[in-house]
C-alpha cells in the first residue's frame, strides 16, 4: 500500500476581513512576536498576515486559519471581553475544525 501525499494549495495573498482586506505574507525570515519566534502574525494596523515560509505546507494552513480567527475577533470588537489566553485557545480550535474541514 502506498502512503497518499497531501498537497496544499498555495497560501492566498489576500483575504477580505470583516473589516476590510487583509494581505497575506509568505516570509523567509522567522516571525518575532514579543521576544520569542512564532508560526504567524497578524498586524492589525497594516492588516497584514505574515506566515513564516520555512514550515511546512499543512502548518502554514493551521497559522493562516489561526490568524485568520484573529482578523476576525479583532474586527468584531469581541477581543475587549477576552483573556489573551482564551483569544488564542478560540483561534487553536477554529483553526484545527477549518484544517479538519478543509484538508480532511
């Protein structure tokens, strides 16, 4: 039996937000955020999305997902009533249910 290879599309290079476009970055350097490196971030002054390049292809997805939740919760204004613990714990399971749906 052969072991069937997942192939991912490429990354869109932009999104339209609840509050507008957003582009997406495909970067070759490591993302820094708050003295430590990171998969993804999302600016939402520039409304950009950065994804690091250097992992692999289904990581790249599950970091999109995840900062895509972001754009969303920051749009909508319900960031003010959220821990940063439970924002990012709602962007993890958003993230791993749009992975699950799109990629099986």
């Amino acid at each position: 039996m052969t072991k069937r290879v997942m192939r991912y599309p490429p990354l869109p290079k932009a999104i339209e937000g609840p509050g507008g476009p957003v582009r997406v970055i495909v970067s070759k350097q490591p993302i820094r955020h708050e003295h430590a490196e990171c998969w993804g971030l999302y600016d939402s002054e520039l409304r950009t999305i950065t994804i690091d390049g250097r992992a692999a292809p289904r990581q790249r997805w599950k970091t999109f997902f995840h900062e895509l939740v972001h754009v969303a919760i920051l749009d909508s204004g319900l960031d003010n009533g959220l821990s940063d613990a439970l924002h990012e714990a709602i962007c993890d399971a958003i993230a791993t249910a749009r992975m699950r749906e799109r990629f099986g």
